[in-house]
C-alpha cells in the first residue's frame, strides 16, 4: 500500500484479556518495527523483523509479548493477560532493509492506541 | 551501546524566533545514520532528515537546518524564523549501520511549542 496501515486505531479492553494488533506495511519493505509510545513518552522499541524473521526481539516487555510477521507482509504483535501498565500507542514502521537512500528511513503508521482498563 | 539524549523537554518561543534542539548522542561504532523525526498533533511520526556518519557536512532544507559535529557527538537541529506550524514533538534517533536492517534507539523527544 501507499503508507504503512495500523488495525485496530483504538482499542479497549479489559484487563487480562488477550489483543492482537496489526500491521500491513508499504509494499516492497522487507524491514518490519514496532515501538511503544507511554503518554508524553519517548520510543521504546519492541522487535524488528527481517522478512518472517525477528533478529532483535530485545525490546519485549515481558513473555506476555509476542509478535510474527507471514509473507514478509502482514505483522502482528500479540500481547497476553494485558495489563494497565500495557496502555500505550503501539507504532509499526517499515522500511527498506539494505541499499539507497532509504535505508533504515522508517516510514511509520497512525498507530494503535491501547487502553487497558 | 546505543543511547540518544535529548536534554531539553520542553522549549516554548514566540513566533519568527529561530530555535535550536539539541541532540547528543553514544555509540561504539564508527558507521552509524543519524535521524530526526517530527510528530505534530496528530500523532504521526515524519521523517526529516538522515545522516550518515562519514558525512559531516550541514545541511539546510528551507528553514530548517541540521549541524553534525562528531567530535562533540552532537547533532543539532535548527529552526529559522518559526512558524506556529512548527509545533510538534521532535525526536533524534541513531541506527548503527551494520548490513541489513537495524533498530533506531530514540531519544525522549523535545516538545517545540511556537507561540503567535
């Protein structure tokens, strides 16, 4: 697509349940990123994908995290048992993986806003 | 390891003032990219500018205008005359450029207020 997509843009839930969030990003990006944005907070980085691959998953909060990515496309990340400490902007950004001008340029999406009540 | 420290939080001027947010940044590597961002309002992260580390030279885009001082690790963007537009939420981010894909670590951002 044109930019990167970000479903669901807000999401409400209760505490415990399970979410899942996604990320279509632009087409042609093998290099896939999500960060947490806390309210008033910097970037915090989560995982990045190389292809359906993850080399630096380094950034998951805790084994409630979880995220995959299928066809070098479509990601999605995961998070189990939410809890209010969870609520956050999750950002998914794509970029060229290697070469040009483009490299490690992350083009981000809207995000998606996550409150855990 | 990585780390970008943005120390100003928070700046405020009036409207035509120019305005200068400091970045500074750590890394062990000798090839690294430099990066701003800008998050207006709406929340959006946009891409301003990358730098690659072999590069010092400034660089100007209208009113804006980056100074890249290695020896100082500092990489400091520079508004002229601001505009209310302006407004927004500005981060600096480093990337260490080994092959293929790398993470950007980013600083905690600095809040530009333009005032008319």
């Amino acid at each position: 697509g044109a930019g990167v997509s970000q479903s669901p843009s807000n999401k409400v839930t209760e505490k415990g349940k399970d979410v899942e969030l996604r990320c279509d990003p632009i087409s042609g990006h093998t290099a896939l990123y999500w960060y947490r944005q806390s309210l008033g907070q910097g970037l915090e980085f989560l995982i990045y994908f190389q292809g359906n691959s993850a080399p630096d998953k380094s950034g998951l909060p805790s084994d409630r995290f979880s995220a995959e990515r299928t066809g070098g496309s479509v990601s999605t990340l995961t998070i189990q048992r939410t809890q209010q400490e969870d609520s956050a902007v999750y950002l998914c950004a794509s970029s060229l993986a290697s070469g040009g001008a483009g490299a490690n340029v992350l083009t981000f999406g809207a995000g998606s806003r996550l409150t855990v009540l | 390891a990585q780390k970008v420290t943005q120390a100003q939080t928070e700046i405020s001027v009036v409207e035509k003032e120019d305005v200068t947010l400091d970045c500074v940044y750590e890394t062990r590597d000798t090839t690294y990219y430099l990066f701003w961002y800008k998050q207006p309002p709406s929340g959006e992260l946009v891409f301003l500018i990358r730098r690659n580390s072999f590069d010092e030279q400034n660089e100007i885009s209208g009113r804006y205008s980056w100074n890249f001082q290695k020896s100082t690790s500092s990489f400091n963007f520079t508004i002229t005359a601001s505009q209310v537009v302006d407004s927004a939420v500005y981060f600096c981010a480093l990337s260490e450029a080994e092959q293929g894909a790398q993470k950007l670590v980013f600083g905690q951002g600095t809040r530009l207020t333009i005032n008319p």
